[in-house]
C-alpha cells in the first residue's frame, strides 16, 4: 500500500508542474507584459531541439555509450548539450523573437523551454506514478503487477512507489523547480548573447555554454562514473538553481535601475 502522505507528495509534484506555468499566464495577463511570442518560441525551441533532434541521438547514440564508455557517454552530453541547447536558444531567439529581445522576454522564453521539458519529462511521469499509486490502494500490489504483463517499466513504477518515502518524492518535485529556474537564468544569458555585438555577444554564449557543461557534466560523473545516488546530486542541483535564482534577481533590479536611469535624464533635458 502507499500511504497517504506519498500520494500527497505526488499529487504535490503534478502542482508544482503545473502551478508555475498557471501562475506565469495570469501574471502575464494582469501585468499585459505581452511576452506570449517569446514563450511559444521557447517552447517551440525546445521541441525542435530535444523531441526532434536530441532525443533520437540519445536513443541511437547515448544509451550505447552509458552501457561501453561511461566518459564517452559524459563527453557525448555535454556536446550535445551545449550544441543543441544553447545553440537551440540562440538561432530561436535570433530569428523567433526578432524586435522582442527585452528581459521578460528571456525569461518567458525559459519558462517554455522549461515547462516543455516539464510536462514532457516529468507531469507525465508524475500523473502516471499517481494513478498507478491510487490503483495499488485501490486493487492490491499483487493485482497491479499481473496487470503488468511482465512490462519492465511498469515493474519498476511500482517497485519504486513502493520502496520511495516521502522526502525522496518531494525532492523529485523541489528538482523540477530548480531546473526551470536553471533554464530561465541560462535563457537570460543567452538572450544578452542576441542582444549584444559579436564579441561581447559570443562573451555570452560561451558563458551559457560552458554553465551548461558544468552543469550537466559534474551530474553525470557523478551519477554515472562514481555512482553517487540521483538525490544526492539533486543537491548540486538545488546548490546551481540557488545562483541561477540570485542570478535572475540581480538581472531583474539591473534593468530597472537602468530603465530609472533614462528617465530621470529624460527628465533633465
């Protein structure tokens, strides 16, 4: 049986998914920020990149690598990572935003980028670790897996609701928000990369690049080369989501003071 509490870490997971891009669209409406062409093209971004492109190179490519060469398969990550991501990002708001380059713009175009990854990755599987839970209050575990016809996926949903407490679910759910606010600081800074003349502009690239390697490489060889367990990293995570975070505040008080600026020389002349 799950308990009740792990149903509601679950059920917490759906909102947390869910509530962050519910409550960017009412900020956007009361506000009239009028930033839905950004954020269609993030999510657009994020569909050519990863579902189209990433995607099956992962599944001709990465799944071999993770299986024969553990740093073959870091390096190959971290490539395509940077390649796909942060190129994707650029040449997206390059020639999808076009004269839509302010701040919020970056920041809605991270929360498509995000909320792709989020709903594709992670509301799916969440809503499906919560019917699957409620199903094995409801018939019995040993019922729920003849169900399974042997289906090793569903084996494994079950095992792991079974054998999960409370906290590892609620760190599931905290990782989802971290990696949005992850993927919205990196949005920022390749937008500033759009935004700028070509050497300050690469500058920026580079400087998304190389984060997102960092990021993404030390998860990996932590995960894959010195086997540390996934909630232990999310820690790391959590640790680069907590600058991301400062990083997207200081950005935000940055154009104000710049904007406060002109007017007040505006008003002198």
């Amino acid at each position: 049986m799950i308990s009740e509490i792990n149903l509601a870490m679950l059920l917490l997971n759906i909102f947390l998914n869910i509530g962050f891009l519910v409550a960017f669209i009412i900020i956007v409406i009361v506000k009239n920020l009028r930033c839905y062409t950004a954020f269609f093209v993030g999510l657009l971004t994020f569909i050519v990149s990863q579902i189209i492109l990433r995607v099956p190179l992962n599944s001709w490519f990465g799944a071999d690598l993770s299986q024969n060469s553990k740093w073959g398969y870091l390096v190959y990550m971290v490539l395509t990572a940077m390649i796909l991501e942060e190129g994707g990002r650029y040449v997206g708001m390059k020639f999808g935003l076009k004269d839509n380059k302010r701040l919020i713009d970056g920041f809605a175009f991270g929360i498509g980028f995000a909320m792709g990854y989020n709903i594709l990755f992670s509301t799916i599987s969440h809503v499906n670790n919560f019917l699957t839970a409620i199903e094995i209050n409801k018939l019995g575990v040993k019922a729920v897996i003849d169900q399974a016809n042997g289906d090793v996926m569903t084996l494994s949903v079950i095992d792991g609701l079974l054998n999960t407490t409370w906290y590892k679910l609620l760190i599931i759910g905290i990782h989802d928000i971290a990696w949005l606010i992850i993927e919205i600081a990196l949005s920022i800074i390749v937008l500033h990369a759009v935004r700028l003349k070509s050497k300050e502009g690469l500058l920026f690239f580079g400087i998304a690049a190389c984060l997102h390697i960092f990021m993404e490489g030390v998860v990996i060889f932590l995960n894959e080369i010195l086997k540390i367990s996934n909630y232990k990293t999310e820690i790391y995570i959590l640790c680069i989501a907590l600058v991301a975070l400062i990083f997207i505040i200081l950005s935000s008080k940055s154009k104000k003071e710049f904007i406060k600026r002109n007017i007040n020389n505006n008003k002198i002349r």
